[in-house]
C-alpha cells in the first residue's frame, strides 16, 4: 500500500449521484493507489451493499434493516 500522500487521512465520506457506492470506492482506491483487500466500509442500509462486495472489510450498524 503506498502510504506518501495518505499520512493522517483516515476516513472519507463517500456519496455517488451515477453509480454506486462500491464503483465510487474502486474508483478511488485504484486512483490513490490503495489495493481494495486495504479499503474499510461502514454502512447501514441496502444502497451500501455494492461497497460491501468491493471493500476488502465491510461493517453494518446495528440499526441496519435485515432486507
């Protein structure tokens, strides 16, 4: 993983208006050179599922619907 540009940041916010949540994090991490086994998700509804089978971990909220 290449760490230069990335000391310090250890979050980010990610909405997509075209696409998905899991096309905007693959997106961003081959952009930033991360490898998406590196990459964490946290979600709490159905629209976060595509970036749950793209992150290389993914964690739901309690408060997550079951369907």
């Amino acid at each position: 993983m290449r760490r230069g540009s990335h000391v310090g940041l250890w979050a980010m916010i990610v909405r997509s208006s075209v696409g998905t949540k899991g096309t905007a994090l693959a997106w961003i991490a081959q952009h930033e050179g991360i490898a998406l086994a590196d990459t964490v998700c946290v979600g709490d509804w159905i629209n976060d599922v595509p970036m749950f089978e793209v992150a290389g971990r993914s964690f739901v909220m309690g408060q997550a619907p079951t369907r």
